[in-house]
C-alpha cells in the first residue's frame, strides 16, 4: 500500500491556496460559492481517502490530522456554499479554532518522529486560528493574516508531498522529510523494530 501522505498533502494545498487567493483579493467575493465547491470536491475527498488509508496503515497520528483537515475543509465549504458570498459566520469561526486545537493533537503524539509532517499540521493549526478569529471579528487584519498564512501553508504542504512520495516510490529518503525515533526506524531500521509493537495496536490487540 503507497503512503496517503501525498495525497493529503496536495488536497491540502489546493484547498488553502484557493482560499487564501479568496482572502487576498485574488479571487473575487462574488466567487465564493465556487471556492467552496473546489473544497467540498477536490479538498475533502482527498484528505478524507487520506485519512482511511492512514488508518489502514496503522498511522494513527496522519490518520487523525487529515480526518480533522477533512471535516473541518467539508464544513468550512457547505458552510460558505450556503450563505451569502464573502459573508462570515460564527459557527465557523468556532469550528475553525476547535479545528486548529485539534490538530495540535496529532502533532503533539508525533513530536519530531516525522517532523516535516508534524510542521505541516502545525501551519494548518495556525492557519485555522486566524481565520476562525477573522470570522469571529470580522477583522481585515486577521483575513490578511490567514491569506498569508495559507499561502506559506501551500508551499510546505506541497513540498511535504512530493519529500514524501519521492521516499515512498524509492523506498529511501532522497528529499529531507526529517524523520527521527521510530519515524527513522521505518526507513533505517530493522524487521524487528517494525513490529516490535504490532501486538499493542488498536486492531490487534483485545480492546481499543
């Protein structure tokens, strides 16, 4: 089975760029309704496949962040495709700063096993903090800020992908993915220390 890494990463990066190209003025208010179907058809079933697989893999913490991405990308585009364009919305807002808490979760139990991954989930984190607090405030200055912030998410997701479909296809580390711990072992490590620990996993052991 080939990592989902990349896959979410891309869906993750064409969802934060077109809706940083929205916050910046790149794309017109009155495009609203097709920024959020760009992220209800391209985003959300990308990183939604990505986080199935991640679970299939057995990477609880890739499996964690790209459902939170998933979810929270599927609410943010039904929530912009049924109000009026440019609008903001509270309930948004809010789940945009559970959303960015939420991928500290994931981040925080792979500490620096995968550390590129990790930083890519910590943009996303910051990313949604700021634009929760735009639809909360209504502030130009936190839209700005967001655009900004999605526009530097872009480029790490982005490379994040292609450092990591680069290790998958090859089967060694060409591109600096910045493994370390067990995140190394699965590269460099041996047999034994794969599944050294396959018998505590959820799946197979007796209870979650």
């Amino acid at each position: 089975m080939g990592s989902p890494l990349p896959l979410g990463f891309v869906g993750l990066s064409g969802g934060t760029f077109v809706l940083a190209g929205l916050q910046l003025g790149w794309v017109p208010t009155a495009q609203t309704h097709a920024v959020a179907l760009v992220l209800l058809a391209f985003v959300f079933p990308a990183q939604a496949l990505a986080s199935v697989l991640g679970f299939l893999c057995r990477d609880a913490v890739a499996a964690t962040g790209m459902g939170v991405l998933a979810g929270t990308w599927l609410a943010t585009g039904a929530i912009m495709a049924s109000g009026p364009p440019g609008a903001t919305n509270e309930a948004a807002g809010l789940l945009l700063l559970l959303a960015g808490l939420a991928l500290l979760i994931p981040v925080t139990a792979s500490g620096s096993d995968k550390l590129v991954a990790s930083v890519v989930l910590a943009t996303s984190s910051l990313r949604f903090f700021l634009t929760g607090a735009y639809h909360l405030s209504g502030g130009t200055a936190w839209k700005e800020a967001a655009g900004v912030t999605g526009l530097v998410l872009t480029a790490v997701a982005l490379y994040a992908a292609l450092a990591f479909e680069v290790e998958d296809v090859r089967h060694r580390t060409v591109l600096p993915t910045l493994r370390r711990g067990s995140g190394a072992k699965a590269f460099d490590g041996t047999s034994g220390h794969q599944f050294a620990d396959v018998v505590k996993e959820a799946g197979v052991r007796r209870e979650l």
